[in-house]
C-alpha cells in the first residue's frame, strides 16, 4: 500500500544514507481523509544545452548530477515513483509545482524582446529535445503528472497541447487543488511582493542581464531547542512596553536531518522542532512586519491571509519558487484550525545538510520533494554527501 512508509522504503533503497528530514508536520484536524499518497516536485528549471552556456558552469537543475552509484540523481528519483505508479496508480497522485520549463532563459533576449507565441513553441521544443531533460519530459509526462504553471513558464499553456488521454500528454493548470479541496496547489509567485509589480513578459527580459549567477545557498531543514529558544526569547522581548518592534529574531533552521530508518524520524522529532510555527510572528503592517523582514518568512502572511479570506477551507497551500524548503504552521480563526505552508523548495542552487552523526553541516545541491498522505506531510531532501 502507498504511504509514508512504504515510500520511504523505496528512497532508502535508492538512495541509502542519501534521504534528509527538511520538514514534517502531523495532525488530525487538518482532516485530509483520503488514501493517496501526494508527491510535490518543485522547480525544476529545466534548460537546453545550448542555453547553459549562456550561464556558470554549475548553474541550473541540479538533478543531472550522479550519486556516487553512478546513477543521475533526478533520474533515480522518477524511477521511485514509477514502480509505485505501476504498482498503484490510483493510489498515487503526482504534481509539479511550475517552473519545470524556464522560458525566461531559455529564449533568447531578441526572443525576449520580439515575442511571438511561435518562439515560445521553439523554446519548449529545445528543451524537450534535449538529449538529457527530453527523456526525463516523457518520464513524467508518463506518470500523468500535472503542471502547475509557474512564472518562468506561464506561456506553458500556450504551447503545448492538452492531455488526451491518461499518461498522454501534459495536464497544464494554473491552480489545482487535491484531497477533495483540503489541499490547495499554486506556484506561489503571486504572494511575492518583488514579482507583484511587474508583468512576467518584462521580469523576463530582466534575467538576460543576469548570466553570471551564483548558485544560491539556502538554510533548510530542522530547528535545534537552541535556536527555537533565541526565537521565542526576541518575540517575548518585543511584547515589553517600549521595546523595538523592528528587532527581528534570527529564523535559520540548523539543517536537514539524515533518516536511515524509521526510528530516525522519532530521533528527529524527540531533539529537534520539524515545522516552524508562524503565529507568534508578527503581521502588523510596516516595521513591525517579521514576514516582510525575516527572509525565511517571506510572504507567508499572504498565504494565511489569503486563507483566512476563502470560503473553500483548505488546510495545506503548497507552493514552489522561492527554492527554499520550509514547513510552516499558522492557525485560521476563528476555530483555531491548523493550516500548513508547504514550500517544497526546488532543485536549483544549494542546502544545508547534517552529517551524521556530527554537529556541522555541509552544502549539497538542493533536491527536494513535498509528500502528503493522510494528516501527515513532510519535505525530504535527497542526494549524496559523499
């Protein structure tokens, strides 16, 4: 049967010593009822060949590098899901969470600058030829994943045609939702305040100006009672009359957390805090705003709010694009129901991870997945330190 356990059997198959805890978060009163197993893949940011050379050599999807099995690692990945798809499709559902394809940088600045809908349709075509990102298109297209339009491929549905039939074609949509409206999927650009001002056509052209980039680094994973403490001690502190309200607390978790067995799960959940709650945080606009300051924070407040403004109860919002994984707890009124921002992260740039055993961490390049069954979801994040 698809569920936590029998999935993470199969990554630890796959990937032994390679599967991280980023994130997980339990409980009853988000009354997701159904049996299916949900995977959220995040960013891809898929590319032809031709254009990465117009960026760093270690630029872009991450997914092409190879364990030390020799086997690529998105590759690996997609073959997981496969056996599980073969072994129960109807008990498997699959998403995508926007920006597979990246249009911005696939299409040349006088595309940019001159577009017609036909450059868009080659620009997809290049990627989807690519001897390295076609076959892994088809490999999900197989697995009857369903898009979720991001900003950098908004023109998806432009360009490519409808699913026909199951397991044919690509399932484009600008929102969906899943587990009979509990869960609520969207890219999530359209809370980020940077991308609210411009129209995506021109935010594309800007990225022609930007080919030296560096891979990002992003903190993610769990949050040592150290770290929690310095939080709670800096919210307290601003409750005293007189005191700053533009002090804002360090949020920085200490890093993804490797899990060999099931027991290590309640090892992480027993020493560490696996989600952040965000209620005590403050949403006052202006200064006072943590979400406005505290990067790892960022816009989550417009999710909530945007929550607290639909009539459709959703109890998790899954998102992509900012490619740092984080799992977020907030509380709706006035019931006080728990509501989970699930930021799947991406696979693109860098993140931290714990060597076992050990208190440092180390940088690997970012693969992270969002999961869901029942009540239950988390954020893996996989590869090799070796």
């Amino acid at each position: 049967m698809a569920n936590h356990n029998s999935f993470l059997e199969r990554l630890w198959e796959v990937f032994p010593r390679w599967v991280f805890l980023v994130g997980k978060f339990a409980d009853p009163e988000l009354k997701i009822k159904d049996k299916t197993l949900r995977v959220f893949i995040p960013d891809l940011h898929w590319l032809s060949a031709a254009a990465l050379e117009r960026y760093p050599k270690h630029y872009g999807f991450t997914g092409n590098s190879r364990l030390p099995n020799g086997k690529p690692l998105f590759a690996a990945f997609l073959r997981v899901l496969e056996e599980l798809h073969e072994d129960e499709p109807e008990k498997l559902e699959i998403y995508q969470l926007g920006d597979a394809y990246d249009f911005w940088r696939e299409m040349t600045f006088r595309e940019e600058m001159n577009f017609t809908e036909e450059d868009a349709k080659k620009a997809y075509q290049r990627i989807r030829q690519d001897p390295v990102i076609g076959p892994l298109t088809d490999w999900l297209e197989h697995l009857d994943t369903t898009y979720v339009v991001g900003n950098h491929d908004h023109w998806l549905p432009q360009v490519v045609p409808p699913a026909t039939r199951k397991g044919v074609g690509i399932k484009v949509k600008k929102e969906d939702a899943a587990a009979n409206g509990k869960i609520r999927l969207s890219h999530g650009h359209e809370y980020d305040v940077v991308e609210m001002g411009l129209s995506n056509d021109i935010k594309a052209s800007f990225v022609h100006a930007c080919t030296r980039l560096k891979q990002s680094l992003h903190k993610i994973g769990v949050f040592s009672k150290k770290s929690i403490d310095g939080i709670q001690t800096v919210l307290k502190l601003r409750e005293r009359p007189g005191f700053r309200k533009d002090f804002y607390p360090t949020v920085e978790p200490d890093g993804a957390y490797p899990i060999n067995q099931p027991a290590d799960i309640d090892l992480v959940e027993a020493k560490y805090t696996a989600s952040l709650d965000i209620s005590g945080f403050s949403k006052t606009p202006g200064s006072a705003n943590d979400f406005d300051h505290i990067s790892y924070l960022n816009f989550a407040d417009q999710i909530v709010a945007s929550e607290d403004n639909d009539p459709k109860d959703h109890s998790v919002h899954v998102i992509g694009h900012t490619h740092q994984a984080r799992l977020l707890v907030d509380r709706i009124k006035p019931d006080n129901r728990p509501h989970v921002t699930l930021d799947c992260g991406g696979w693109l740039g860098l993140c931290s991870v714990f060597l076992k055993g050990k208190t440092e961490t180390i940088s690997v390049p970012s693969a992270q997945i969002g999961v869901q069954y029942g009540n239950d979801i988390r954020i893996y994040q996989l590869g090799s330190v070796e």
